[in-house]
C-alpha cells in the first residue's frame, strides 16, 4: 500500500491509530520517566534521565499536532489504548533505579524498531513523521552509558538485569502483537505478503533478535 | 549590595546560592509535577500539566547552565538545599488532581515572588537570569484557568481549596525563611535595611498579602 491510497479512509484509519498509539506511548513514558528519575543515585543522573523525559514528551507533542492537523482530536486517538500501555507499565514496575534504566532503554529500542517496521509501507510524509518521532539516538546512547558504566561499577547486576530484560521484551512482544491485532495496524504489512500469522510471526523474531543483540552489546545473556 | 561588590567572593556565594536553590527547585518541581499529572481526569489537563513540568525542566537547565558557566558544579550547590525541598514536598503531598493544581499554583506565585525581591538586590545580569527561570507566566495562566473551570465545576471544592491553599503557603513561607535563614539569602536585603527580623517580616508579610489576593482572585477565602 503507497502514497496511491492516502485518501482512503481506511488508511487514514491506520495512520490515526498509529500515531494515536505513539502519542499515548510518548505521554506516559514521560510521566514513568520523569517519576522514576527521583530515584536516581545523583542530580546528575536525575537530570539526565529528566532530559530524555522530556524529549519523550516533545515527541507526544509532534504526533499529537499531526493528528490535530489530520482532523481527528488526539485525546479520541489515544484513549482507545490508553488501557493496553497502562497495563503493560502496570505489569513492569522497575524495582530499583538500574531496573528504571534497562526499561526505558528496551521499551525505547524495541518500540522503535517496531513502529519503524509498520510505518515501511506508509506514505513518504507519515513515514518521516514517525521517524523523527522515534528518533531518540541521543537518548538511547545515554541510557546504554548509564547501563555500561552502573554494570562495570557492579558486575553483580548482570544477571538481575538479563532477567529483568527478558521479562521486559516478552511483556512488549506480547503488547506489540496484541495492539497489533486489535487496531489492524499491520494491515499494510499483511496485504503485502498475505499470510498474516507468518508476517506476525517473522517480526517478532525480527524484533528479539535485535533486542538480542543489544543485550549482547551489554553483556548481558538474552 | 550593587554590581560593584559583583567580584567578591561572599557575593558569589550568594548568587550561586540562589541559583542552586533556584535549580533544585524547579528539577524537584518537575518531578513532582510529572507525576501528578498521572491524576489528571483528561489526557488533554495531562498534556497541559506536562507541559508545565517540561517548563520547570527547562528552568532548571537553564539555571545548572548559569552555574557551570561560574564555574561551580551544579550538583554540589544544590545538594545543600536537597534536604529542605524534599521535606517541604513530604509535608504537602497533594490528595488528588485538584490539590495538585492549586499546589502547583501556589508554589509557582509564592517561589516567584520571594526570589524576584531577593534579586532586587543583586547584578542585573543575575536579575536577569532570575527572571527568565521565574517567568512562567504561560504556565500560571493555565494553572489559574483549571482552578477556575474545576471551581465552577464543582463549587463544593471550594472550602477544601481554600484550606488546602492555608496550609501550602504556611508551609511554603516557613520554607522560604528557612532557606534564606540558613544560606544567607537575605543578606542583601538585611544589609540595605540593617534589622533582619523586621525585613524578614515585612518579606513574609508581603508575599502572603499577594497570595491572598490570588486566592480572592479565585473566589476563594485565603
């Protein structure tokens, strides 16, 4: 499905429900960042992890004006998932600052790759729009430093944070793919290839493999 | 004390004094903030309430910005003030959105108006910075705006504002004695005056004579 479709309503369906389901992700990353930032070791971490919270919140505001500019109102957009990503967080509390870090570093990357994945087969102007959303690399590279160096200062974390890495990326496949399902948000992904089960399937595998590969970079045992 | 005595080093204390009390203030606002704005009843008063914080957040940079360029570590002059923020934030936890607002409210008037008269008294450079961490006005109109709207909601909120208004600028006025009490703030305002305890009463007089018109202005009894 190309730019020849952007007029149908069903697509503008899953473009809306799309940045709906980033706008809500951002807003409440942001408020779970900015909490758990007052349980940082220093000021300095806390402000650190305060920034990445608030490019998160920059990132809402972005989707959140583009819905705006498509006609839709961004609180009807988000609200239909508003319950899924709160009960995913409501299942993945961090237990301590380390546990706070390695979250937003999987949640971060993984959902990256993933909203990436979907937006593939959307129009060149959402496309753009959902990378610059996603866009993060700054923080992304401040939360591996943060992991680096509390990992160095106390190799005993290691294995409490491969476990608590697996149990993250497990709660956001099963999420992905649910929200996936509900909203019709791999349509494009599934008219291009057919079998819906397999394409399913095949981005899974591809999203834990790269979550793998950047425990690895940890590491960390995946 | 004018620009004259700016190159001392007991002036420079003072200034960067205020600035790491400023700083912790607003990162330790921004926190507090972001969290409540979990309460809000509409993803829209979660936006806006967000919006704010990420203010704060701003603020605070751009004092920690200020004190690195004076060549002092950030985190070291706010560590002094950690203590004191914290309790003050312990002794008013808000119950619910409401309180959250009017506690948001009153801490952004009561705090602007305290460090703006203690920056009367210092370089204009430093004045100037002040007022560009202060100025929120942006900020205080929408705060303001959601008082009144919940207020004409529901006026039986009223009574318990009005309370919950008593005891935050209590506890707020107390703070700000302390605090300059302990590190020497009003030293400026003391030395131009010579009778500590009058200016500081006269201080404390005032800024609770324009926090009871802003509660007047909200139709509340402060």
């Amino acid at each position: 499905m190309g730019t020849s479709s952007a007029g149908n309503a069903q697509y503008q369906r899953l473009v809306t429900d799309l940045l709906g389901v980033m706008a809500y992700g951002e807003l409440s990353a942001f408020g779970r960042l900015s909490s758990d930032a007052r349980y940082a070791p220093t000021l300095h971490d806390r402000a650190l992890l305060g920034r990445i919270a608030v490019i998160e919140f920059q990132h809402f505001e972005l989707a959140s004006a583009r819905l705006e500019e498509l006609g839709v109102d961004a609180e009807e957009t988000m609200l239909p998932f508003q319950r899924s990503v709160d009960h995913f967080h409501e299942r993945t509390k961090p237990g301590d600052w380390y546990e706070s870090l390695m979250k937003a570093y999987v949640i971060d990357t993984v959902s990256s790759d993933f909203y990436r994945s979907v937006s593939e087969f959307l129009d060149a102007d959402t496309r753009e729009l959902v990378e610059r959303i996603l866009v993060s690399e700054e923080s992304t590279a401040v939360l591996r430093e943060l992991l680096q160096h509390a990992l160095a200062e106390d190799p005993r974390l290691a294995s409490r944070l491969a476990l608590w890495g697996r149990r993250l990326v497990g709660e956001a496949l099963t999420q992905a793919q649910r929200v996936s399902m509900e909203h019709a948000l791999l349509g494009p992904l599934l008219s291009s290839t057919g079998d819906a089960r397999e394409t399913v399937g095949k981005l899974t595998a591809d999203l834990a493999e790269r979550h793998s590969r950047r425990m690895t970079g940890l590491g960390l045992t995946a």
